[in-house]
C-alpha cells in the first residue's frame, strides 16, 4: 500500500461507516422507542436502548389498530406483484436473450426507456383504468398495474444471455419446447437471480405507500404501510413509542428478508451490470 493510496482508502471507509451509521441509526432507535414505555420517551430520547424493555406497546397496536388484516393485505399486494412481474420478466428477458434481430432490439430499447420513468408518472392513468374496470378496493386493482417492469426484463436478460447456447439447442435437438426449455433448462441455471429478483420486487412493493393509498381508500383494504400512517395520524396520536411499535411492525418483514438473501441480491445485480 502505497502512502498515496492509504488516505484514500481511509477517506472512502470515513464515507462508508457515515453511510452506514446515517441508515442504521434510525433503525435502531425505532426499535429501541418501541420497547420504552409511553412515560419514559421523553426522559432520554438520545438514548434508544430501554432499561426496562416491554412489549405494551405491539400489544397497544394489536388492540387500536387491525393490523392482521393489514398484514395480510401486504403479503397478497407484494406477493402478487411479484409473482407477475416474474411470469412478464422470465419468458421477455429469454426472448430478448436468444433473438439478435433489429426490431427485437428495437423493442428492448423502448422497454428501457421506460426505466427512468417513475411509477408516479402513471398514477392517474392507472387509476382512471382501474375505476373503469371497477377495480378500485380490489387486490387485481392495486397489483395489475405494476406488473411490468423493464427492470425486471433487462436484470434476467443479461443473466440468460450468458446462457450457453449449445445447451439450449441440445434441448431443441432432444425435442424440447421452447416453454419447456424455459421451465427445465434455463430457470433452474438462473434461479439465484431470478430469487433476488423476487426479493427485490417484493421489499419494493411491500415498502409502497402512495399507489396502495390511492387505490384502496377502503379501511380493509389498507396495507401496513398505510395502516401505519392511519394509526399515526388516527389511534396513535402522540403515542410515540406506539408509533414505533407499529412502524417496526411494518419494517421488520423486510429487513429479515434482505438480511437472509443481501449476499445473493449484492452478487446478481453486480453481475448483471458486468454480462452483455
């Protein structure tokens, strides 16, 4: 290590450990003001580990707030999402992988022109649609909408464009349907980004608020990022250590999802920027 090389380094780590301090910090200090008691929040608010933990406040969320029902909702919202946008991205990102012609390209251009495109764009679209179609307060009303994603397209199209060939023309030669190739050949060699891919979408959407709010104004179609924000504004009040309970509630799903499969979400998208 050179004596150039190593302020640089110790600069980069200072940067690193700010970042990771700035988005860890909050995490634990939500977690710690939800196991204080509501009358001990304002005696040390720096300082989120309680003396004395309690689990009074889940339990004051379970009571004020239907969060079961919420919690529910979520899993059927995200899981839906998801599950679509895989059956859209699987079969798309294997025809953009094996056909090289010019309006094949063409088309996968125009998918990722969409990419920098947020979803707020569509809102009021999507929303006219789903009315028409009496969708509105309905799980195809809030999951239809987003089941298509370039994103989703062009991460698995450089994953199945490295693909040996030979293997799938193997599979033809042995008279294998394209489907076939698809499910038994391709999917199994690409399972690991196609799981991350899940996992990706699904903590996308699970962490959704403005769609989900719009589209089911519904009290029993609430999702819990909603419902946190109904109970924060509603039942919650100025229960802060309440309010905590119930925004951990709603983190904690996710964060052990991303926590179980980081490594091999990390590993896929930094391979997809490299293959061609």
């Amino acid at each position: 290590m050179t004596a150039r090389s190593y302020p640089d380094r110790l600069a980069a780590h200072a940067v690193l450990i700010l970042a990771v301090a700035v988005t860890f910090v909050p995490l634990v200090w939500m977690f710690g003001m939800s196991l204080k008691p509501p009358q001990l929040v304002f005696t040390d608010p720096l300082n989120p580990l309680p003396l004395a933990p309690t689990l009074e406040n889940y339990a004051n969320v379970f009571r004020t707030a239907n969060v079961a029902r919420q919690f529910v909702n979520s899993v059927v919202f995200a899981g839906g999402v998801t599950l679509g946008q895989l059956a859209i991205a699987v079969p798309a990102a294997y025809f953009f992988s094996r056909h090289d012609s010019r309006a094949a390209n063409l088309l996968f251009a125009a998918f990722l022109l969409t990419l920098p495109v947020p979803f707020v764009v569509f809102y009021v679209p999507n929303y006219i649609l789903m009315s028409r179609l009496d969708l509105l307060n309905t799980y195809p009303g809030m999951i239809l909408p987003q089941i298509a994603s370039a994103y989703g397209i062009f991460l698995l199209r450089q994953h199945f464009k490295s693909f040996p060939q030979s293997i799938i023309e193997a599979a033809r030669i042995d008279g294998a349907a394209e489907w076939t190739i698809i499910w038994r050949v391709v999917l199994p060699a690409n399972r690991a980004a196609i799981a991350a891919l899940a996992i990706f979408v699904f903590i996308n959407t699970w962490n959704e608020f403005v769609w989900p709010l719009l589209i089911a104004r519904d009290p029993e179609m609430h999702i819990l990022t909603v419902g946190v924000a109904q109970f924060a504004s509603g039942e919650g009040g100025i229960q802060w250590s309440t309010i905590m309970a119930a925004a951990a509630l709603a983190t904690l799903p996710t964060l052990l999802a991303y926590l179980f499969i980081r490594r091999q979400i990390l590993n896929v998208i930094l391979e997809g920027a490299v293959k061609g």
